[in-house]
C-alpha cells in the first residue's frame, strides 16, 4: 500500500467514525431535551392543585406525548439513519477494493454486499458474528421501511418475531408494530464498528 493509500485510508476511516459518532450524538442530545422536558411536566404538574383540570390534562398529555411517541420515533430514525451510514459505507468499500467484485443484486441493502467483503476483501462471513448480526437485523429494517413497522404486513412475520425474543428485550413489539429501543441502537453500533475494523484490517493487507 502506498503513503498516498494509507493516507486515504485513513480518512475514511475518520469520516466514518466521526458521521458515525455524530449520529448517536444526535440521538443522545434528542433523548437528553426530551427528557428535561419530561422532567418539567412532572414539576409542573406535582404543583397542580386540581389533577383534572384543563391545564394538568394539557401537561400530563404533552408528557405522555414525549414518552410514549416522539422518544421511540427518536430510536427508529436514529436506526435508519445507521442502517443508510453503513450502505453508504459499504458502496465506498466496494469502490475502493482491489479487486473489483459485483454486488449480488438479488439479495437486500446489505446483503447484496456480501461478494464485496467475501470475495473483494477475503473476510470468512460465514464465523463473521458482526455480518451474520447485520443481515439479520436488515429484516428489521425492512419491516419498519415497508410495512411502517408492523409485523404482520411483513414477508415473514414469525422471522421477526424470532429476531425481537432472541433481543432480549432490545426490541419490542407494541400494538404488532416494532419497538426500537437505545440498547438496540447500541448493539448496532457495535456491530458495524466490529465489521468496520474487520474490513479495513482487511484492506490493509
């Protein structure tokens, strides 16, 4: 590898860390205002004389509203938004791998990309755990960007249901629909920093 590759490199593995990072910043800072505003509503409404009135109900619901819907639509967007960081980190391996390897178009976003770490970089996916986490979860995915999350409108809903038990709690299911939770979006993060420097070792070779 020449200095010139090693410095290219080595920028792309900055860049990836640092949007990586900054996604979960934004999930954090989101979660951090919410729960501030949460913590508000509470005093508020602990200094209401009457829990029925107008006002508490007004509070108590604005509360509920934070809680029960924009914290969990905070998670799924957090997810998505590292589900497309990672495609678009998969796409630039593609094009900067020595040997040039088609991706397998009649698979998924992510596992059309398997040929790609296989066979343009060598790794054995098969004993990958990272990989084998990530094409997993591309089910989950798939379930809240084509069926808004319900299960039951998905291609194989007893599929999902066996990925959310086997999360121990990470995922849920709410009304049939998928619950992403922050130690889901955890688990993902670490996943695709273990594929992230699995491949680039790779690479380096």
């Amino acid at each position: 590898m020449s200095d010139n590759e090693f410095t290219e490199k080595m920028l792309d593995e900055w860049a990836h860390d640092t949007n990586l990072a900054f996604i979960v910043k934004f999930h954090n800072e989101i979660r951090r205002l919410i729960g501030n505003e949460v913590f508000k509503f509470n005093n508020i409404l602990e200094k209401e004389v009457d829990p029925n009135s107008e006002t508490s109900q007004s509070y108590r619901y604005a509360k509920n509203l934070y809680i029960e819907t924009i914290e969990p639509n905070l998670c799924t967007a957090t997810y998505l938004m590292m589900f497309s960081h990672l495609e678009e980190w998969l796409l630039n391996i593609q094009k900067s791998t020595n040997r040039k390897v088609d991706l397998n178009i009649e698979k998924g976003c992510i596992s059309r990309f398997k040929p790609v770490l296989r066979d343009g970089l060598g790794i054995d996916l098969s004993s990958c755990n990272s990989w084998n986490w990530i094409v997993n979860t591309e089910n989950i995915r798939n379930c809240l960007l084509h069926a808004n999350g319900r299960i039951n409108h998905t291609k194989d809903p007893n599929k999902v249901k066996n990925l959310v038990k086997a999360s121990k709690k990470a995922l849920a299911i709410k009304n049939n629909r998928i619950c992403i939770s922050g130690e889901y979006i955890s688990q993902f993060r670490a996943n695709i920093l273990d594929l992230v420097k699995l491949a680039y070792n790779k690479q380096a070779i």
